[in-house]
C-alpha cells in the first residue's frame, strides 16, 4: 500500500511564520545599557542589522543615505538603467552626513501659498529662493510664512523671504559650519559657489548630534548597497559600466525571488569574476538550497558574503497566491541558518520581507538571521522616493512590489521572476500611510530589538539567536494581539 501522498499532507514539516511564534522570557544578568545590537556582514561591522528593501518605492539615494548613517544599510534597487544606478551609487558615496544635495528650492516669483504647501506637505522647514539664472537670491523659513489670509492669497515669495543670505563655501568643514551658523544665530546655511549657485544646504539639526553609529567605509564614506540581476551582460559597454558602478558600491545584492537556479548561478559566478566588491545572493528559502550555494557552487569564496533569505511572505507579495509556493522569512530562516551552521558560519543570514511589527525582528534573530531587511517599515518614510498624497484625509505614499504589473513594465526587473512570464504579476501597488522620517521608524525598531533582547537574556545577536521560542496555538495568537476592546488597532 502506498502512503506517498498521504504523507506529503500530513508530514511534520510546519511552515511557521512570525506570528506562530514567540520568544521565551530568559535570565538577564546584565544591564539595559549593555544591550549590543551590532553585525557583521562581510568586512563591516553594522551598528543597527537592518536593512532597507531594494524597491523603488523604497531605496533610492535619500534613504540609502539615512540607513547608513543611523548605523544599517540601505540597497538601492534595480528598476532602472546601469546610468541611473551610477548616478545614485556616486552620490550616496559622496555624500556628507551633514549636507543635503537634494535642497528643496522655489522661485522668488510663486506664490506664498506654495511656498507654504511645499513646507506642510513635504516636511520641509525652509527653502532656498532661486532666481531665473539658477543663482540664489534669498532664503525662506516657515517663521516667514504670513498668517493673514489676504497675504497668503495674494502675496509672493520674494515679498517675505530674507534677501541677505548667510552662506558657506563648498567643501567646508563641520567646525566652519558650526562656527558660522553660532555666530550668525541661523538655523540654514546654504552651501554657494564662487558663481552664485546653490551647491547644498547644511542644517543645525543634522550637524548636532553627529551620527556616531554611521556605517562608514575605510576612508570615512558611507556604506553603500545595490542590487543587480544575476544575469551576466553581454555588451562589452555594459560591462564596463558595471566595473565603474563596483568603484562606489560596498556590497552587491543578486537580486531575484528565487536564486535556486542554474543559470542564475552561473551569470553570479561571471560577475563576482569581474568586480570587485563583495555579494550577498538571494532569495532562497530551504536548507537544501543554501546547502547547494554554499558547498556546491563555484562562488569566489571572499566575496560571497551573505544569503539573503525569505519568499512569499512580503506584505506587497503575491508569489504565493499565485503559484502555491512559498518559503516564509521565518521558516527560510531557521532553513538556512542550519545550513550556514553546517557548510560555512562566516556567510551572514539577510532575513527578508514579511514584517509587520518590531516585536517580528528579535524572531527572526531568533531563528538565526543577522540581519533583517524590509521594504514595508520604510516605505511610507519622507526618505522613500515618492510623493505624499492624501487619501480620505490621511496622508500616504505609494509602496509596490516589484512583481507588480506597475513596477514591471519598465523592463529592468522582468527578469525578478520567472523569465519569460509576462501575465502573471507577483506583487500588488498600493499605499502605505506616511509615517514622518526615518529616524523615528528606527527608534521604534531598534528598541522593540532591544527590549526584547533584555526580556530574552541576550545580551547580543549571537545571544539572541540562542534564546528559545515556543509555538504559539491559534487561541494563543489572538490573546498575544490587542484584544476586546472598541476599535483599537496597533500599528508601528
Ligand atoms: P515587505 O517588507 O514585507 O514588504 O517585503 C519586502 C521584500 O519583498 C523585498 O525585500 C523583496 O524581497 C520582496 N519583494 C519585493 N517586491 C516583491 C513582489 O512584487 N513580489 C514578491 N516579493 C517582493
């Protein structure tokens, strides 16, 4: 009699998700303070194991920027050309933790109304006055905006803005900036060259505090991430490129939903052949493909740095849906760190998507990831690329998968999936409530990470993953969520 079928229904494989588990309260014998968060991902130390999705309505410069200097990393996407990749890569690397390069501008000639729609809606607190010739001829803060309704009708920006600009130099140094914006009292200091025009904006909030916990590079610049296709390109122009783009960029990301595959391992082998800087791969989601990558494969042993982990379970994700397979973070996750316990523990575990609140990061470090990337925690950042727009009075930004139809039809990520597959889209377009900047966000997740860490008694990520979990039971899980109240609803 045969039981083949029988037992592939009823086997003991659980594919658990976040919300099956929770973590067992453990002994702590240290202080909160002592609480340590760092990982290591190839040859850097990262102060904050988050990552931010590479999306395109997650990761473009600004928010690289930002996740490297709270301490993590951000990896700008691909759905976009080799150029564009350059242009971002070159500007995350040069930027300065205190300069912005992207400064919000208007012309002497709008109305003040806009000038005060762009502040309230963007988050902005003053703009740079540009003439016609693109030369600054004023500086406008929120504290110039009138209150009286006829001004606000009919009045223009170069009526209230401030026409004596204090300015610096580029290349100038933090102390110059300091000095000058203490002895001016200003709280904005445009950065103006020799000509007249604008080449940045320097603000007293970001000089102070410095960002201590920056993941930095070791000649002091920012860490920066990029995702690639796996696919090897054919033109020699291409190619080229690439090496270009390899001079700014830290770690690459192979960027496909299922790594599990001959000819996308292949195409990897060429190109860790021809750049230099170091790879994770990804996504996979079982043992047996870790194990394969991991022992089987040709990689260059010094660059494959880390697997990156997770399908199906992305809250813009419809893989599962629509083909019935899937390998949810978590349960890829214990998978694959089993597998990097066994071949090789010095490859770092990128746990990837599926996260909803802080309290699903210390489970996935339980399950033995090092770090955690999510695309849906900062999507709705004022760093993600992308405008605010209001929707029944709440404002909000537009977060797609890049299985999405939308995404899709650029052409740059077609190869994401499954090649050749045109009409089955994986991800869904949809919005996301705007949640303010990034700082904030990772405030609330790092100390969810820690909090949890002091109940479980780990006083580090390698502790952490020690800690024990249980299997919660499906009364359990609506008794560990908000329950019996009138219209509560919990999100970060
Ligand atoms: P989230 O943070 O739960 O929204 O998941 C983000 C992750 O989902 C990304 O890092 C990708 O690995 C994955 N992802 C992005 N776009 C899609 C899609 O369209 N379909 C399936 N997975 C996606």
């Amino acid at each position: 009699m045969t039981d083949y079928y029988r037992n592939k229904i009823h086997h003991d494989e659980i594919i658990a998700t976040f919300d099956d588990i929770l973590i067992v309260p453990g002994y702590t014998n240290f202080n909160p303070s002592e609480v340590a968060i760092k990982s290591k991902l190839g040859k850097y130390d990262f102060n904050l194991p988050i990552i931010s999705a590479a999306m395109d309505t997650v990761t473009e410069i600004e928010m690289a920027i930002k996740m490297a200097l709270f301490g993590g990393l951000g990896v700008i996407h691909r759905n976009c050309s080799y150029e564009k990749q350059l242009e971002m890569v070159r500007i995350v690397k040069r930027a300065r933790s205190f300069v912005i390069d992207d400064v919000a501008t208007i012309s002497p000639n709008d109305p003040i109304a806009k000038a005060k729609y762009m502040m309230e809606n963007y988050n902005i607190s003053g703009l740079v006055v540009i003439n016609d010739t693109k030369k600054v001829c004023g500086i406008l803060t929120k504290r110039d905006i009138p209150f009286t309704e006829d001004h606000l009708k009919k009045g223009t920006v170069k009526e209230f803005m401030t026409k004596q600009v204090i300015s610096i130099s580029p290349g100038a140094s933090r102390e110059d900036a300091l000095n000058r914006l203490f002895e001016s009292r200003k709280e904005k200091l445009p950065i103006i060259d020799e000509k007249g025009f604008l080449r940045g904006l320097i603000t007293k909030k970001d000089l102070a505090p410095e960002f201590p916990f920056a993941s930095i590079d070791e000649d002091g610049h920012l860490v920066c991430g990029l995702a690639l296709s796996p696919k090897f390109p054919e033109t020699i122009q291409a190619q080229s490129m690439l090496k270009e783009i390899d001079k700014y960029v830290d770690i690459f990301f192979i960027d496909v939903a299922d790594f599990y595959k001959k000819a996308d391992i292949e195409g990897t082998i060429k190109l860790m052949n021809l750049l230099e800087s170091e790879f994770v791969l990804g996504n996979i989601g079982t043992y047996e493909a870790a194990e394969h990558l991991i022992s089987k494969c040709d990689f260059n042993a010094e660059k494959f740095i880390g697997l990156k982990v997770g399908m199906g379970s992305g809250s813009i994700c419809t893989t599962s849906i629509q083909t019935g397979v899937g390998a949810p973070t978590l349960y890829a996750t214990a998978q694959v760190a089993d597998a990097i316990t066994d071949y090789n523990p010095k490859i770092s575990l990128v746990a990837d998507g599926g996260f909803k609140n802080p309290g699903d990061l210390p489970k996935a470090f339980t399950a033995g990831a090092d770090f955690i990337m999510s695309g849906h925690f900062f999507a709705g950042c004022t760093e993600s690329p992308g405008y605010i727009d209001t929707i029944q009075g709440r404002k909000v930004k537009v977060y797609r998968g890049m299985g999405s139809k939308e995404a899709r039809t650029s052409g740059y990520v077609s190869d994401r999936y499954t090649e050749g597959s045109k009409v089955l889209p994986e991800g869904v377009s949809d919005y996301v409530p705007f949640v303010g900047d990034l700082s904030g966000v990772i405030a609330s997740l790092r100390e969810g990470l820690m909090n949890s860490m002091i109940y479980a008694g780990a006083k580090n990520i390698q502790a952490m993953k020690k800690a024990k979990i249980g299997i919660v039971s499906p009364v359990g899980q609506r008794e560990t969520r908000i329950h019996d109240l009138i219209g509560a609803q919990w999100r970060i």
